[in-house]
C-alpha cells in the first residue's frame, strides 16, 4: 500500500495533493484563507530528492492543458536524474526516469500519471489513477483546517514492454486519508527561506504518512518527508 502511494507522490510532489493548503498572497498566520492557486504554463521546480539509496535531481514543470473524466487539469512533465531508486511499486523493479501527471485543476490533486521505468534492458510503462470523496469542501483552506477524504483509492498498472517480458500487473489502494494543516512556520532549504504551512497527512488509523510544508511564494512545498520510509525532497530553485 505505502508502495503505491508513493508512486502517486512522485510525479506531482506534492504539488497536487496538498498545493491546497498555501496561503492567499503569500500571507500565512491564524484567520488566513487560502485560496485556489493557479499554476501557469511554463511555472518550474527543481528538487533534491533523497531516498535510503539515491539522491536524484527531479524536475518538474508545468506544459500545458487537458481534461481527464471531464475535469480539466493541468499537465506537468517530471524527470529524474539520475533515475530514482529504489522502485516506487512493488510491481516495478526499475529505476524511474520520467513522467506525466494531470492535476484536477479544481483541487490541484493528482487524477493520473504515467511514468517509464528501466531496469537493463527491460522498459517499464507505469500508469496510476486517483479518485477522491471529501467529507467537506477543500476550498477555501486555513491554518488548523481538517479535511477527510473517506475513500481516496490509487490504482497503479505497470506494463513490462521488453521482448518475452511482456505483461502487466496492477495494485490497488482505497482507504480513509486525513490531511491537518498543523502549523505556520519558516521554514529554509537551497532555494531560500520561506513561510510555510506544515501539512501532515494521516492514514485511516491516525498514523503519519507525510508531512509537507508548503509555500505560496513557490506555489507548491519547499520540503517534504515520508514517515515510514525516510524518504525526502527539498527544493533548490524554482520559476514562478
């Protein structure tokens, strides 16, 4: 499961699934509202991202448009490099090196994502989707705001592609996710100092999944951290 979550936070960091809770004009601090950012063709951001065996650069930028199920989205192009390791789905054995996402541009959370994989010789296609139902209205957002999602469900097809490897295999996840906007603070990484909102993102039994601090300034999070695999990325430069 935690496996097939990642995969999903790897090709938006974040950017979707908690650009949410970013303060209106760059303003933090108790009784902000926080209202729906828009991300801009060409908007860039360049991450150091920290797994238990690799450091990779990863970019992402924003390209374009499109729609998905009928809701528009933006479209974001990401890279590794190098690949990212280890495999971010127990049903891919190779490395990472880029993708796709569409981000529901009404929320900002992650709909699909389709990234390619390579390990030798084998190439693998990686396709995931992501439906949501909340208990309440994500928007407009503010400092101690809680927002359920009583079914958030991750589902991730990887297609082997190389010759007499051919196949695909699919993981599924639908649970309950909680994410609290616990707290605003400076927060410093590479690319500078800035107010954040620190999101924590609990699972259906009140165990951290994520935390996230996010920056309007950068319209997406500066930093973020996995609980359970250690895994991290902070930001070194960015476009807006």
């Amino acid at each position: 499961m935690k496996q097939t979550l990642a995969i999903g936070l790897v090709l938006l960091l974040l950017a979707g699934t908690l650009a949410a809770v970013g303060c209106a004009n760059g303003q933090g601090g108790n009784g902000k509202q926080a209202d729906l950012p828009t991300l801009d063709v060409g908007n860039k951001w360049v991450y150091q991202w920290l797994t238990n065996t690799t450091q990779s650069t990863c970019t992402m930028e924003v390209t374009g448009e499109d729609t998905k199920d009928g809701k528009d989205c933006y479209v974001l192009d990401v890279s590794f490099a190098p690949p990212l390791s280890p495999p971010l789905t127990p049903l891919c054995e190779g490395c990472l090196s880029k993708g796709t996402q569409m981000l529901d541009k009404s929320t900002l959370l992650p709909l699909e994502l389709k990234g390619t994989c390579t390990q030798g010789s084998t190439e693998y296609t990686v396709e995931s989707t992501h439906t949501y139902s909340f208990d309440s209205p994500l928007w407009p957002l503010k400092q101690d705001k809680q927002v359920t999602v009583p079914s958030e469900t991750d589902k991730t097809v990887v297609t082997t592609k190389a010759p007499g490897t051919e196949g695909s295999c699919t993981d599924e996840d639908s649970g309950d996710r909680v994410y609290k906007i616990e707290a605003v603070e400076q927060v410093t990484v590479a690319a500078g100092t800035f107010e954040c909102f620190r999101v924590v993102r609990y699972d259906g039994y009140g165990i951290k999944e994520y935390t996230y601090w996010y920056s309007a300034t950068v319209k997406k999070e500066v930093k973020w951290t996995d609980h359970d695999t250690g895994d991290s990325a902070e930001l070194e430069s960015y476009s807006v």
